[in-house]
C-alpha cells in the first residue's frame, strides 16, 4: 500500500491511529510525499517515520512536528507553570515515540527530536541525505522501480519482498465527504465560513420571513464548526469573535458615538488573529483574509442591520395605524362631530374643541367599532 501524503499536520489523537494501523499492517507500507510542491509536516513527520519505506518526490519538504495546544473550551488559559509542565510531557511523549519508530525502521532519530523540538524542517535531498526517507522518486512508477526486490520486515514479523515492477496501480481516491472536508478545514475557508454564519443567522433574526440569510448562514456555519475539529482552535478567540458582534448590534441600538463599533473592530481583529493557535502560518487565518472580514462586518452592521432596523422602527404609512399623525382639513365643523378629509378620504370625526370648515386637524386616535377618528386642531 502506498500513501501518498501532503498535510501541515492534524490532530496528535487521529496521527496516532494512522501510526498504529501502519504498524499492525500485514502489508508493507510504504508513504509518499507527493507530488511536487507538496510537505508532510507536524503529524505527517510521524507517519511518515511508522511507514515500512519512506519516499518523497522532488520539491517537497518534511518537518516542523512540535506540538501545539489548542484553547480550553471555555476559552481560559492555563497558568504559564501548568501550560509548561503540561507541554514537556506532550513533548516527551513525541520524541520518545518518534525515537522507538526510527529505531524500528532504521531512520534518523536524532533529527526527527530535532523536527520536535525544534521544529526543523527539511527538503528532500537533505532527507534523503540524512537518512530520514529512503528514496526520492518523480513518480509513482518509478518509485514502484526503485522500491523492486527490497525486503521489509513487517512488524507481525513477517518479512516480504517486494515485487513491484511494473505492477498494476489501482488508485484509491477521497470521497465526497473527506474532498469537503479537505477543503474546509483551511483555516481561511473555515473562518470566512464561521463569519457568514454568524451574520447570516444575525440577519434572519433581525429581519424574519427574509429565508435566504437564514438558510446560508445555518449551512455555513455548520460547516465552518465542522471544520473547526480538525484545527488547533483557541475558544478565547472565538469568544472575542462573539463579542464583537454583540457590540455592533449594540452600536444600532445605542448611541456610543462609534465607539462600541471601535471595540468591535478591536475584538474582531483580536478574535481573528487568536482563533487558531499554531506557530505555522498555514494554520492561521491570513491577514488579507481578516482586513477582509473585518471591513465587510463593519459595512454589514452599520448598513444592512441598520437598515433593516431602521425600516421596523418606521412610522406605519398604511392601514388604520399608518391614520395615527395625519393632517386633515375640516370637511363639516365638529361641534363636536363632523367630518373630515384625510388621505382623499372623508371621515367621520370628533374632537373636544369647535373645528371651524377649512381648519387643519390632526388624527390622535382611531376607533376601529364605529370608524370614527379622534382630532385635534392644528395649531
């Protein structure tokens, strides 16, 4: 079997599992850092080190396994003395598995701590060089050449000898499911897909019966949340994220002067840059991304919510209420009943002061039993 692996990384509990059935396997395994341009770094060191043989095509690159934590779910963080006692045991724990596999396969032990520990990184050649893979190969074919009469001893105790020239490949693809989350668990596509989540639930709530916001933004931010559980998610920053939120609906609500929106933008930005905590910048959201979204967020609450807010609070210009602050003139004197013009219509009306024909009236009230209007003189 060959694994053809290009990843930052994962989570240490799924690298394990990985590891575990490379080493119960009664087939040689062999991974393959490929294609081109592709790295098999954090978790993807580990697998890399279990497999029977290790192969990487030209352009790649391997290492930078030191763990990283990810955030409480309450979004506290832990003590520095605990947070350090709590990352030497993970460590060590790392080193010592990745020490036993490179013994096991006859590998380069010293660099894979130092790729811990460290977080070293190298090219292919310099893998190769330092014995931590054992072929580099264009493509699976020739690497299928290369790999023709070696002898792997398995770890059942089996020992197999390869006959892989010219072999058959049948090729196992992802589905649908693992293609889906292969491209949401990006962290940029993950929070671009948080935010409209977010906002799109918001803009339901704020405008009901609309349908559209409320149905995108359920479906993305199901996906953005399914995405989250395979990054190292800091929960402080997403509280942050939530917290500015609550302050731009705030801002549409209470007059601050901008300075609730001014938090807001703190908070978002904050929350954006702390949500995924990793030192490798393929695991954190992109500045681009976040000027982005904090700019859009921005002009989403000061306009749409605004505007939508703005449009329930209006004054009702149609039905019996849209009657309630209307001018009249006076058809019939009210002494105290007559009738008056409003809207083109007449109406029968009353009002506790004498209302001479021709004199302007305003609607105070409606009885809707005897369709009568309550005025009172302009003045």
């Amino acid at each position: 079997m060959i694994i053809q692996l290009d990843t930052p990384g994962g989570l240490m509990e799924s690298m394990h599992k990985i590891v575990k059935a490379i080493q119960a396997s009664e087939v040689p395994v062999i991974v393959y850092v490929a294609p081109s341009g592709s790295r098999a770094g954090s978790a993807g060191v580990f697998i890399t080190y279990a497999a029977h043989i290790a192969a990487m095509a030209p352009s790649t690159n391997i290492g930078s396994a030191h763990p990283v934590f990810s955030g409480s779910p309450t979004g506290a963080q832990p003590d520095t003395a605990t947070t350090s006692t709590l990352m030497e045991k993970v460590v060590n724990d790392a080193v010592a598995k990745i020490r036993s596999l490179a013994e096991k396969r006859g590998r380069n032990a010293d660099w894979a701590e130092k790729a811990i520990t460290e977080s070293a990184n190298i090219t292919e050649k310099e893998a190769l060089k330092l014995k931590v893979i054992d072929f580099i190969a264009p493509s699976v074919d020739s690497l299928l050449s290369l790999i023709d009469g070696r002898q792997v001893e398995l770890d059942v105790g089996v020992v197999k000898t390869l006959r892989t020239a010219n072999a058959q490949v049948i090729t196992f693809e992802m589905n649908w499911r693992q293609r889906l989350l292969d491209i949401i668990s990006n962290p940029n596509v993950a929070y671009i897909l948080l935010m409209l989540g977010i906002y799109g639930i918001l803009f339901e709530l704020y405008s009901p019966g609309a349908i559209l916001p409320g149905v995108v933004g359920g479906i993305c931010l199901i996906l953005g949340l399914y995405a989250l559980q395979t990054l190292p998610v800091n929960y402080a920053g997403f509280l942050l994220i939530i917290f500015a939120v609550i302050l731009f609906l705030l801002e549409i609500k209470i007059p601050s002067y901008g300075l609730l929106t001014i938090g807001g933008i703190i908070s978002l930005i904050m929350g954006s840059v702390m949500l995924f905590e990793s030192p490798l910048p393929f695991l954190r959201v992109s500045w681009q991304v976040i000027t982005f979204v904090v700019t859009l967020s921005v002009l989403f609450f000061v306009f749409a919510i605004g505007m939508a807010i703005r449009t329930h609070r209006k004054k009702p210009t149609t039905g019996d209420a849209g009657l309630i602050g209307e001018i009249g003139e006076v058809y019939k004197p009210l002494n105290p009943e007559g009738t008056i013009k409003v809207h083109g219509e007449y109406w029968k009306a009353v009002s506790d002061e004498p209302c001479k024909k021709g004199q302007k009236v305003e609607v105070v009230e409606f009885n809707r039993n005897t369709l009568v209007l309550k005025v009172k003189p302009v003045k």
